[in-house]
C-alpha cells in the first residue's frame, strides 16, 4: 500500500486519543469495516481490530491511532512497528493481517512516503532498520537480520498509513455516505433485498446431514518408556523403513495402538514393561491426545490408500503427467475426477502455450475431535492445487489461484454433500489400496454420519445457479 494524506499535507490539530479513535472508526465503518477489538477494553497491542467482508473477506485488519504528530526517529513508534512487524511475521501468509496505521500528522512527509510505497522502499526501509538496530534495542531486544529486513520492507510496503485529524476524517465520512454507492443505508438497503430473496426455509420435514461421523478405534493401547533421547533419533534410526504409528511423549515414552512387541520395529528403543491401557479412559480424560493419537494412526490409513498430505489437508497426487486427469470410484460407483491439469491457453511471457499451468486438485480436511468418550472424524472438502502434480505448493501461491474458483454460485450445499459422501467413502469404504494395509487397520471401524431431522427445508437451487461440482464437470468437458 501507499500513504495517503486525506486533503493534503496541513498539519493536525492535537486532539485526545479516544476521540481521535471515535473519528477513525467511523471513517473505517463508512468503508464496511466491522469493529471486533478495542484495546481500552481488551487491553490488546492493537489499538482496534477491523474486518471487511466486502473489500477482504475472512481478513483481519489490525489498526493503530495516533492523535499525535508522528516521526520515523520515534523510539516509541519505532518499537511499536517492529512488534506489529513479529507479530504479523509469525503467521502464516494465509493469516497475516493488515496494518493500517492512523495518525494525524507527519513530520518529513517524504520519508513515510518511501518507507510505505508499494515498490521501491527497500533501501529507505535498510536504513530505518539500521537505526533501530543501533538507537532503539534494548537489552533484552532481538536485533533485525538482513532478512527479517527485507520482510520488514514486505510489510511495509503491504502495509497503510492515512495521515488525518478528526475533523478531516469526519468530512470524509460526510462526502462517503453522501456520494459512495456504498454507503451504509443503501449496502443496507441492497443486502435487504437479498436477504428477503432468500430467507424463507419450505415448510417441510427435511434431515440435516452433518460431516462428522463415529470412529470405532482399538480397546486398548500401549506405552513404552524410550531409550531414545528424541523423536528424531528414532526416525534417523529406522530411515527408509515403515515403522508403525507413535507419539512421542516429553516424559520420553511412546504411544501407539501397535503393541511394542516383538512384530513391532519400535521395540528396539523399548525398554521395562509395555503398559496396556484402556483407550475409552483417554478418551474421557485426555480427549485431545485421544484425538492426536487416533489422528497420526488414521493418516497412515489414509497414506496407504495412496492420498499425500499437507498438514491436515489431504489430496490425490498425479503421477501419469501425460494424462490431463485422473479418476476414482466414488460412493455412486461412478469415476469422480480428482485430479485436473490446467495449461496455458496462450503464451505468456512466463511459459508457452500448452505448458502446465497448475493441477487441480479434489481435496480433504481432516480431524478427529473427540467429545465426551466419543471420537469422530470430520471431513471438510478441500481445494487444492499443485504446480507439478505432487509436491506441496507455497500457500500464497494457492490462494492466487484459488481466487478463480472462489465463486459463490458454484458453491452449493449439494455439491458440498456429495464431495463429504465421496471422501467418506474413500476413507472408511473403499478398499482399494496402494500399498498393503497392516495388521491393525481392521481394528478401526467407521460409523454414517450424523444427522438430525428439522421441521423445514432450506430454498431450493434454482435453476439458473450452477453447483461447483457441475461447473467442474462442464470445465472438464470443455
């Protein structure tokens, strides 16, 4: 982002802090931002936390204000960037926040405008860290890298700075809700009209199929002290060899649903009696490492039925790259595509037509919560995509490309039920594997999902809205 000065560079008006927020917030409410945090309440670093459905949906905005006029050399301010700066590094690029910062003045406008410029920032940004790292660290401060500079130009540089006072704000709000098509009375007015379109459930007994269903798991399982002195030495130990599913405890023991016996690798770091313990006890008193552990059994299940995984995600990998897609059985005994390969339609000044563009892949997310003695796993269909077919991309590449699919009127419940239906299938019905299933795969057992019958009916698609799933097949007949 860049910097804007809201009706030019005129110097503020000092104000108090609160009111200064108060003019902020409706500034931002006139732009469809909704308020979930204040820091006068909460306490919290951020002065407020904002979200936009309209403009970034599912994005958090995190905002700071200063009623104050503000320089580059403050210590305070500089501390302040760097923390927001390691906060936002330490998320994931799917989850990192955006900063706007508020303030009602500037000293030396120039340099805020190269520190905050979308392009082009980095040296003025090297030479504002240099400062910080010899001017503003503390003792117990972690001085900036080379490489965390170059992030804190990224997030500078994505970064907004609106430099106004309360009076300049407030007109803004007067002009916006008097000009913008926006405004919040016609938003209002217009999601009305929606709303009115589509509220009024039928009348009629229907059944609400949920996306969790019961997973009966092994009576007991057993715990072995370790002469291991970690997780990786056991692994280091056995590279290259298929060792049965464990957890691996702080206390240095081992968890697993195989018996550390003699059929079982792991035995060889085994040492004093193997405790046999009941598994439903786990499961009510420690549901979480109930869960992990049926979790880290049941991707081996999942890994044999030849699905890859990245992190809870699972998905089908194209081996055969001379094959635009790939086919499974699914639970209609019909071959559900799962795998399409999209290539360039022209050429581009990255690659040339016919070249492959990206896979596209039919994916799963799963878990397996435990409630009340009870485990289950819970399916959420998934898109996923690849650029070779196989390996895990980078996950701001992911959601570029997912931007083309992210269209509500191919998201429909229907498709939604059928892709829940087919990766049940595959996970709990289908017995076709890719590599020999072992010993105590028999031991886990699936139940039908879960339901619950209602006196009404959601609305009817009609006729003219197309379901993802045809969508994707109309794609893939193109």
């Amino acid at each position: 982002m860049t910097i804007e000065f809201l009706y030019g560079r005129r110097e503020a008006l000092t104000g108090k802090s609160e009111a200064y927020k108060k003019s902020v917030r409706a500034y931002l409410e006139s732009f469809d931002f909704s308020q979930t945090t204040d820091s006068i309440v909460e306490g919290t670093l951020a002065d407020m936390v904002f979200y936009n459905p309209i403009i970034a949906p599912g994005k958090k905005f995190v905002i700071e204000a200063k009623a104050e006029k503000m320089s580059l050399q403050s210590k305070r301010l500089a501390r302040e960037l760097i923390d927001y700066f390691r906060l936002w590094q330490n998320k994931t690029p799917s989850e990192r926040f955006k900063f706007m910062l508020f303030t009602q003045a500037v000293r030396k406008p120039n340099r805020w405008e190269k520190m905050f410029g979308e392009i082009d920032n980095f040296t003025e940004v090297v030479k504002w860290c240099e400062w910080y790292n010899n001017r503003c660290c503390e003792n117990d401060d972690s001085l900036l890298t080379s490489k965390e500079i170059k992030d804190v130009a990224k997030f500078f540089a994505e970064s907004t700075v609106k430099v106004g006072n309360n009076v300049q704000l407030e007109l803004a709000v007067s002009e916006k809700a008097t000009t913008s098509a926006s405004s919040i009375r016609r938003y209002g007015t217009n999601l009305l009209k929606i709303v009115n379109k589509r509220k009024s459930p039928i009348e009629k007994k229907s059944t609400l199929l949920m996306n969790i269903f019961p997973i009966t798991i092994p009576e007991y399982y057993y715990v072995a002290n370790s002469t291991a002195q970690s997780k990786d030495e056991i692994y280091d130990y056995f590279r290259g060899e298929l060792i049965p599913p464990f957890i691996w405890r702080k206390d240095r023991t081992m968890m697993s649903f195989s018996n550390f016996d003699e059929s079982n690798l792991l035995t060889v770091f085994a040492k004093g009696i193997t405790k046999v313990i009941e598994t439903k006890e786990l499961q009510l008193e420690n549901p979480s490492l109930a869960s992990r552990l049926i979790n880290i059994h049941l991707r081996r299940i999942l890994k044999n039925k030849g699905l890859f995984r990245d992190k809870d995600t699972f998905y089908f990998p194209m081996f055969d790259k001379s094959k635009e897609r790939r086919k499974e059985l699914d639970h209609r005994g019909s071959m559900r595509i799962v795998v399409r390969k999209f290539s360039y339609t022209k050429d581009t000044n990255y690659a040339e037509k016919g070249d492959v563009n990206f896979y596209f892949h039919r994916g799963v997310e799963v878990k397996t919560p435990t409630y009340w003695g009870t485990s289950y796993v819970e399916l959420i269909p998934r898109r996923y995509y690849t650029l070779n077919g196989e390996t895990p991309t980078d996950g701001e590449i992911r959601a570029k490309i997912d931007s083309t699919f992210r269209k509500s009127e191919y998201d429909r419940g229907k498709s939604r039920v059928g892709l829940t239906k087919f990766w049940k299938f595959i996970i709990s019905e289908s017995e076709k594997y890719y590599r020999p299933p072992e010993t105590w795969f028999n031991l886990f057992n699936f139940g039908n999902f879960l339901s619950e019958s209602v006196e009404w009916s959601p609305m009817v698609i009609g006729r003219d809205q197309t379901p993802l799933w045809d969508y994707m097949e109309k794609k893939d007949n193109d």
